[in-house]
C-alpha cells in the first residue's frame, strides 16, 4: 500500500493503481523516492516500470547487510528514466538463505549486478542464467561484504595461479 505521503509522485500512484500490494511502504528524502517492494513482485513491478513508465535504464543493482536484523539483506536496484530525466529506488528485504528472482528478463544489464550482488554479499538470485562469482576466485570463502566477514577475510590460498 502506498504510504499517503507519495501520492504526489506520478510513478508511485501509477504503480499503486496496478500493484497496490506489491508496494510495502517508501519515502521521499530530498526529492528521491524510495519504494519498497514485496520481494515476490519485484520482476512484474520492474517490467510495468521499464514499459509503462519508461525506467528504460538499470543503473545498478547492490544489498545492504543489516545483521542481526531479519530479514538480513535488503535488494537495492537503482532505476534511471531517461526520457523522463528521473530515477528510482526500489527496495526488497530478503533473509539469509532466501532468493528473490532475477530482473534479467526485464534488463540484461542485471546480469552483472546480480553477479556482484550475489559474490558480496551471497544473496541468491532465482533463474538468473549465470550466478557465479565475478569479482572473488571461484574457490573463495564467504561474502566479503557481509557483517560477519572476518575483518582480515579468510586466508588465500594463490597456489592454483
């Protein structure tokens, strides 16, 4: 349900009009709006928002780590209109061990976001075509970027170079 205080924003009413339910809360900070979005509609909202209200661009995709808190993780994925000159932020909490699916059908660009998402912080993406790490070795323990990552990481082993 769309919190009263963004029913000024033309993109937050036209995405409650069609997926009221799907909209968990939000705010505006300075002139940004942040929606948050049930995971389990972020690929349907991502898809209204590209084709009906011109989001054509993914600039990025990336968690936050919000140990000990559940749900751990929260999705971010940072959406630029450029007809509109306007930008977007969506928000999905996830918990550890969960997946949320991939918005590579809505925008290939995902494909490496998620990638990068998934190898720092472990956040599964459901039926993305190719999750596999691709800043870390493919032998390397852990999420560097989770809260409980050792401070000094793991020890490395470079004997395979």
């Amino acid at each position: 349900m769309l919190p009263e205080n963004l029913n000024h924003h033309a993109v937050a009413a036209a995405l409650a009009g069609r997926y009221g339910e799907a909209i968990v809360g939000g705010h505006d900070d300075k002139g940004e709006l942040t929606l948050f979005i049930a995971p389990a509609s972020i690929v349907e909202v991502c898809r209204f928002l590209k084709a009906d209200q011109q989001f054509n661009r993914l600039s990025g995709i990336t968690g936050v780590d919000w140990w000990p808190d559940a749900p751990r993780f929260e999705v971010v994925y940072l959406l630029h209109s450029i007809p509109k000159n306007q930008r977007l932020r969506l928000k999905c909490r996830v918990g550890e061990g969960e997946e949320i699916e991939s918005v590579t059908s809505v925008w290939r660009a995902a494909n490496w976001y998620e990638r990068e998402t998934f190898d720092l912080f472990g956040i599964q993406f459901r039926n993305h075509p190719d999750l596999r790490r691709i800043m870390m070795p493919a032998d390397w323990e852990g999420h560097p970027l989770r809260k409980d990552y050792p401070v000094h990481g793991h020890k490395y082993s470079y004997q395979n170079e």
